[in-house]
C-alpha cells in the first residue's frame, strides 16, 4: 500500500510531478504522508509500509521489490535508517514512524528537500515554492541567496541551508532532516564524505568499476528503448560502452555538433562509434539561428530553483526531440564525472608538507605548463593556501566584495578554497554589496572555533561543490525532458559511484597530463583504450559570444526590466556594461551573465501568490 494521496496525479507528461507534506499528521485516520501532484514516472515515487512505519523513495531508487520491502521492514526494526541510504542508485529517502519524520538526500544532492517550521508542525516539499504556499505565511524570494548564487557560486557556506524563497529551508546532499513529535526539526551531515586512510588505488578502482557497471546494468535492463548521450567526452562514452554490456540490441548515441563551431567532439564521437557495430551515432545538428545559448529565453522553465543552463534550452530542447523521435525512454549521460573524477587544483595545497614536496612541484609544473603559467606561481600558490583557514578566505571574499576589481579570474584563482568574486561583483547594488560582505564576514567569525576540527581540504570542498551543481543540472534536465517522455539518467551521481570516486584522497586520483586516471584504471579492458585515453575536452564557448549577439535585444530588455533590480539586488546599468563588452568580442563573465539569467527567468516564471512584483512573464 502506499501511503501517499495522488492529489493531481495525471498521465499528462507536461504536468510536473511534485509532493508537500507534513508532520505532526494531522489528526484523522486517513491523513497523507505526502500529498502528490503531477505526472510520475515509473519507479520514481515508490513505498513500503509495515508495522514500524513507512518508508518512501522519490527519484531512482533501483532495488528489486522484495529486497526494497526486506530492507525497509529490517531497518524499521532496528532503527538503523541509514541502511536505507545503500541501495544502488540516486534518491530521496523519508522514513515515517508513529513519534518522528526522518529524511535523507542522495549524497550528490540530486533530489533535495525543503522545509518550513510553522504553526506547530513541519511541512516538507519537493520544490521550495510549493513547501512555502503549502505551509501558508507569504512567499517572497530571498533576495541574499540570489546574490549568493550569482556573485559567490563556490561559497555554499553564505547561504548554509536557506533556500532560494523566504523562510523555507533546503536539505542538500549527503544531509538528513529529523522532525519530531512536537514539530521541531533537526538536520545534519548523516554521510561524511572522506578519503579512506587504508584505501589503495586497486581497491578505488574495482570499487568504482563494479559500482559503475551496477548502476548502468540496472538501468539497462529496466529500459524498455535505451539511449545515451556521445559527446566524444570520457564520461558519457564510458556509460555507453558500459551499456552495451547489458543490452543486445543496437544502441541509439547523440552528439550535438554545429557547423561553424571549433569544438572537435565530433571528430572523437566518430571515430569511437566505429569501435562497436552495435552502436547508432546520430548527429544532432545545431543552426546559428536556433541552437546558440540565449535564444527563446522568454520560454525558460526551471524545477523550483533558478537554472543557470536555461540559456542553452534551445540546443537542449532539439536533443530532447531527437531522441524523443527514437522512441526513448531512459537516456543515460556522462553528468558528474568532470566533478567526481577531475580534482581541481587545489589539491596541490595537500602536497604543501614534507614527503610531498616532489609530487608538488612535479605536478605544479605539469599543471603549470598545461596553463602557460609560472610553476613557481603554482607552487606559491599552494603552498599559501596550505596556510589559509576558511575564515580567512570568507573575509577576504568580504573586501573583494566591497572593492570589487577589474581583474578576471585567472587559472591560478582555482587554488583557492574558492574562486574569488570578479568584475561582475560591480552588478551589485552597494546595499547589496555590503549586505552580502557582512554575511560573509559572520560565516566567517562562527567558524573560528571550529573549523580545523570540521573542515574538509580546499580540493574537497570544490569537488562536492561541483558534484552539487552537476547534481543540479541534471534534475533541470529531467524536468525539461518528461514532456518529451524522456527520464535523462546520470550513473556518475549515483551514491555507490560517489563513494568510490572518493575513497581516495584527490592528489592520489590526479596524475597529470592524464585526464581522469581512476577511471582509467576503473574501466580498462571494459571500455576500448582510445575512449580513456583522450586527454581534451570539446570548448563551446565560441557559441556563448555568437548566441549573445543575436540576443542582444532580448538580453537589454531582461537587463532593463530586472527582477533583481526591483529587489535592489543589481545596478542594470553595470551588466548592461558587461553585456556591452561581450557584443565586442571583449572577455565577459559569460558564467556570471548565466547565472544572473537563470535567476531571472526563475524569477519570471515563477508565481509568487500575493507578491506579483516578482514574477509575471515580460
């Protein structure tokens, strides 16, 4: 029996699947643990009840039925929840018994949840908006996260766990949320994700190998028409050929490619098709007119928060519909490996001690090569931020904030805890400016204490970072591709794969000039040789200047009608000046212009009941 009232539940794909919830029940026999809306698909709402309560996965949860149902009974049981957290695959796990709500998030964060404390109880949603609307009390985005998202991205730390709407909090990745009998609700980190001290390389690889063969078998079975992205990248040509373990049939590829483009995915993505017969490349052609970022901005649609890929939803919309014309229903890509299996390169800061100074500047100076930059810079670098608290770089994004210079971010920027603020911190408001400085500065002063004892290295915080976002990414996907009729899939993102690629710390998964040597080692004699030892990636960022141009008129109108500007939070004038530098073929932060527009849309395409300044289409 599951537990759940289908409030709106339809078989029209365009309708959105979603849940709200809360806790204590309210009083009635009959009272919901969730209430759903939407479409779902197969598999990705499930639920088991038994005498000690009710457990429920949304997402991709990929156990059998029996051992789902042995699983739950058996964790209920022995109150060990987090057993729930080990099945193979990518999910949201709530946990309800008589006295308490308990709720984990996928480690990489692909299914988060939000919260609301209010009137006695807790209520929970699978988007923020309808966690505040269901919960009552007003909506209104919160304008401090916002600039956060744009202005500071790799600096979770400011926003901590406020959602992109007032009021509501976000549990993320790898966290659990208790809510008690009383209402009161609880979080913390239930999975810490740390390199293992007896963890050698062989044993990393068989881990990931195995987890990652797991992850796509189960898929390729359960797929009544499978097909894969082929970018000519590492990761989504691993997953394909990995596929093709699992499958007899013939397999359908995509790759996007544009005429007038300098990327050379193609040329790979050819070239590896002709290793297996089985394998179906399809070109999925991209015009200047259709396909560049920035164009049908106005029809932008994100899943409750802002999207920052919604810039290139023409190019991703065409994909959808090639893939849609072959009958797809699960589509697996290479989605969180650059994240998982790229350490940045403040890695080399761990190198900073005795027994490792060779390896520091023997890769310093690969890296450093690689960047046309000084290998003395690189190592001095390193070794600063071998010395650098977390307190000290939130303070110091507090003055950049305030006295935001001209300069770029260089390469060498990334050995940092994270990339400083740019030019584009000059988009702020001076309130804006020093409200986000001052949060910044009280980040950094209740971390003093404790931070040595509580923090990860610089390398690790970027990488879960990055997973976060990857994670993110690929559940906008998701959601703009279920009209299609589509479920786009990510193994990469899956927990299993995720605690491999992290079982060793990040200068033993880093061998540079190779790209991604533990998976590598992970898939070889699995996935043909030439597939993992490509050493570039394809560069699309010639489209981002083509695309803006055609745009320019859209682009000022979004700029001069901002959303963000009403909430005080950007002087349009600036980004109008950055936007300006762009058309030129001058270096934009074209990351930042993104982000902003994602924002925006959100903003515009979300309704804000009682609030209509906010949203309301342009």
């Amino acid at each position: 029996m599951i537990d759940v009232t289908a409030a709106d539940h339809s078989t029209d794909r365009r309708l959105h699947p979603g849940f709200t919830g809360c806790f204590p029940l309210p009083a009635g026999p009959s009272a919901p643990l969730l209430r759903v809306t939407g479409h779902w698909r197969e598999g990705e709402l499930r639920s088991h009840r038994c005498a000690g309560g009710t457990v429920i996965t949304v997402g991709q949860c990929l156990a059998g039925e029996r051992q789902f149902a042995a699983d739950a009974e058996r964790a209920l049981a022995t109150d060990r929840l987090t057993t729930l957290t080990r099945w193979a695959g990518s999910y949201l796990c709530v946990v309800v018994r008589p006295g308490d709500l308990t709720a984990f998030v996928d480690l990489a964060g692909q299914y988060p949840l939000y919260y609301r404390r209010r009137s006695g109880r807790t209520w929970i949603g699978s988007r923020p908006m309808d966690t505040a609307v269901a919960a009552g009390g007003g909506c209104r985005p919160d304008p401090q996260v916002l600039a956060a998202q744009i202005f500071c991205p790799g600096v979770p730390l400011l926003p901590e766990s406020r959602s992109v709407v007032a009021g509501v909090e976000r549990l993320g990745g790898g966290h659990a949320l208790r809510i008690t009998a009383d209402g009161e609700a609880v979080q913390w980190e239930y999975e810490t994700l740390r390199p293992r001290d007896d963890a050698s390389a062989a044993t990393a690889a068989e881990a990931l190998g195995a987890a990652l063969d797991e992850s796509v078998g189960l898929r390729a079975a359960r797929a009544r028409t499978l097909t894969a992205d082929f970018s000519g990248g590492l990761d989504s040509t691993s997953v394909a050929f990995l596929s093709l373990r699992h499958r007899t049939d013939p397999l359908p590829v995509f790759t996007y490619h544009r005429a007038d483009t300098s990327c050379d995915d193609l040329e790979f993505a050819r070239g590896y098709a002709r290793l297996d017969e089985r394998l179906r490349l399809e070109v999925v052609t991209g015009t200047t007119a259709g396909t560049l970022p920035y164009q049908d901005l106005h029809d932008g649609e994100c899943d409750g928060e802002p999207n920052p890929a919604a810039v290139g939803a023409a190019r991703t919309r065409l994909r959808l519909e090639r893939i849609a014309a072959h009958g797809g229903d699960l589509h697996l890509g290479g989605e969180g490996g650059d994240a998982l299996l790229s350490p940045p390169p403040s890695y080399l800061a761990g190198l900073a001690r005795p027994g490792g100074l060779r390896r520091l500047f023997r890769d310093g100076h690969q890296l450093a090569r690689a960047r046309h930059s000084s290998p003395l810079h690189v190592v001095g670098r390193a070794a600063h931020l071998a010395r650098t608290p977390v307190a000290t770089a939130l303070r110091r994004t507090a003055e950049r904030l305030e006295s935001p210079g001209e300069r770029a971010p260089h390469w060498l920027d990334t050995l940092s805890w994270w990339v400083p603020p740019g030019p584009e911190a000059a988009w702020l408001t001076p309130s804006a400016r020093g409200e986000l400085a001052e949060l910044a500065r009280t980040r950094a002063s209740g971390r003093r204490a404790r931070e040595r004892r509580t923090d990860g290295p610089p390398d690790l915080r970027t990488t879960l970072h990055e997973l976060r976002a990857s994670a993110s990414a690929q559940r906008q996907l998701a959601h703009l591709a279920a009209p299609f009729g589509i479920w786009p899939q990510a193994p990469f993102l899956d927990n299993d794969v995720v605690r491999a690629c992290l079982l060793l710390p990040a200068h033993r998964r880093s061998r540079p000039p190779a790209l991604k040597p533990l998976l590598g080692s992970a898939l070889a004699g699995v996935v043909p040789a030439p597939v993992l030892a490509r050493r570039t990636k394809g560069d699309y960022s010639d489209e981002d200047y083509q695309g803006a141009r055609r745009a320019a008129g859209t682009l000022r109108d979004i700029i001069g009608t901002s959303r963000l500007a009403a909430l005080g939070v950007i002087e349009p004038r600036a980004v109008t000046a950055s936007l300006d530098r762009a058309l030129m073929g001058l270096r934009a932060p074209f990351p930042a212009l993104n982000r902003f527009l994602g924002v925006e849309l959100w903003l515009r395409n979300t309704s804000w009941p009682g609030d209509s300044q906010y949203g309301g289409s342009s």
